[in-house]
C-alpha cells in the first residue's frame, strides 16, 4: 500500500503540472501510469478523480472571477451581450464539444483511446501551437472583458479538436484564443475559467460511470492523489501564465514532439 501512496503522489504531481499546460494531461498520465505499472478500472477511476483537485485550483485562483459571473447573472439576468465578459463566452466557448462529446461519447473511448492516437494528437497538437505562436493577427484584445462571442465560438469550436487523446484540451484553448486575436495571457485565462464547467461536467460524467470501481479502503489514496493534484496545479498556472509571456507556446510544442517519441518508445514498442 506505502508503494500506492508514492504512485499517488506522483500521478497527482502530473496532472497537476499537465492539466492546463499544453502538453496533454491524457497522454502523460497514460505514459506515467505505464511506467508505474498503475493500470486497470482503479487506475481509470483515480486519473479521473484527481482532476478534480486541478478544477479547485482554477476555482480558487480565479474565484472572484466566478463570483462575478455569478452575480452579473443574477444582477442582469439573461442578457444575450458581448460587452465585458460573461456567463454567455463561456457557454459558448463549451457548447461544440459539449455536443460533440455527448454524441461520440462511446465511439471516442472505443476508438479513440489507443497507444497510437495519443501520440498523433501530441504531434497535431504541437503543429497548432507553432502555428499559433507564429500566425499575428492584427489586433490582440488584451483584457478579458474585452473578447467577444465569435472568439469564444472559434474557441470553443478548437477545444473540440481535444476530444482526440493527447491532443490537449488547453493546447487547443489557447492556440484557438491566440488564433482569433487575443493575447496569449487572455487566451490562456479564457481557457482556464472554461476548463471548470468542462472539466466537472466530463469528469462528473466519468465518475457516474465508473464509481463501483471504489472502495473505503481506496478513500486513503484518492485523497493523496487529490491534494497534490491541487497544489502542482495552483503552482503550475501561476508559473506558465508568467512564464508564456517571455517565452510564448514553441517551447511546449518541441516537448511535445519528444513526449510522443518518448510514449511511442515506452508504451507502444
């Protein structure tokens, strides 16, 4: 079990770090797990729970925020209006994968999680973050009240490109933002605030389906994988958002061609 603990702690670590980074929390976690030996139901179950304490983290560093869109909304009501952002941008930015993903649900997990698909969406995924790093547009709206509802769609419209594994759901927000003419720190904050919704309602999903998977005895390491996942990933949005403004996306797209060849070696041969 001590053994378990370690294992927890070192995948909480990597979704941590791999969540909202553009490098593709799936094709890490897939690899790590690998690595350590962690696979099966349980190990599906737990990469799954632990994403939960990464969707906190956001909540927490972003929570006045949430806290506007909540009371902007009450204040308002249902105002259909693009000036200054709103519950509106991000339901838009989460509606094309949100329907997509409801509708392939069940071919996507038959077919489209294999050793294979990952490592072409971590090369894909690399190819966009180039492109995105080196395409500029003419104006770059630096403030997220300042981004409108056709941005958001484009967006939205990008992150169902991360509904093929190792793809990167952030990768695809942000190059998407960056894409349609925002900073890349405004794309990144657009991407993290709409990972929450996503995020709950997928993993939400997930664990509906796979709870029986659980027992009171896992309780222990769950929590492990958990809290750390919390902790790195706090840690790890602070630093990349400070980080991408001196360095921009090509780094992160180069590591994620060594990752797949990283994956095809370890997992695949």
């Amino acid at each position: 079990m001590e053994n378990l603990y370690l294992v927890a702690v070192i995948l909480g670590i990597v979704e941590g770090l791999t969540e909202f980074l553009p490098v593709s929390s799936t094709g890490h976690m897939i690899l790590v797990g690998s690595l350590l030996g962690f696979e099966g139901d349980k190990a599906a179950t737990f990469e799954v729970f632990i994403q939960l304490g990464a969707i906190l983290a956001v909540l927490v560093l972003y929570r006045d925020r949430f806290l506007n869109l909540i009371l902007n909304l009450f204040a308002d009501g249902i105002r259909f209006d693009d000036r200054g952002f709103n519950i509106w941008h991000v339901a838009i930015a989460m509606a094309p994968a949100c329907v997509l993903g409801f509708l392939l649900h069940k071919p996507i997990k038959t077919y489209l999680f294999s050793d294979k698909t990952v490592v072409i969406g971590l090369i894909a995924g690399g190819i966009l973050l180039l492109a995105a790093n080196w395409i500029e547009p003419r104006r770059r709206v630096d403030d997220l009240d300042r981004i409108n509802f056709r941005q958001a769609l484009f967006v939205g419209l990008m992150q169902c490109l991360a509904l093929w594994p190792g793809f990167s759901r952030s990768g695809a927000t942000i190059a998407g933002g960056m894409l349609s003419g925002m900073t890349s720190a405004v794309a990144a904050e657009f991407s993290f605030i709409v990972a929450v919704p996503m995020m709950v309602a997928a993993t939400g999903y997930d664990m509906l389906k796979s709870y029986q998977n659980l027992s009171v005895g896992d309780l222990p390491l769950f929590a492990i994988g958990f809290v750390v996942s919390f902790v790195v990933a706090w840690a790890a949005i602070v630093w990349f958002l400070k980080l991408l403004n001196r360095i921009g996306l090509a780094p992160f797209a180069y590591y994620r061609f060594v990752a797949a060849l990283l994956y095809f070696v370890v997992v695949i041969l």
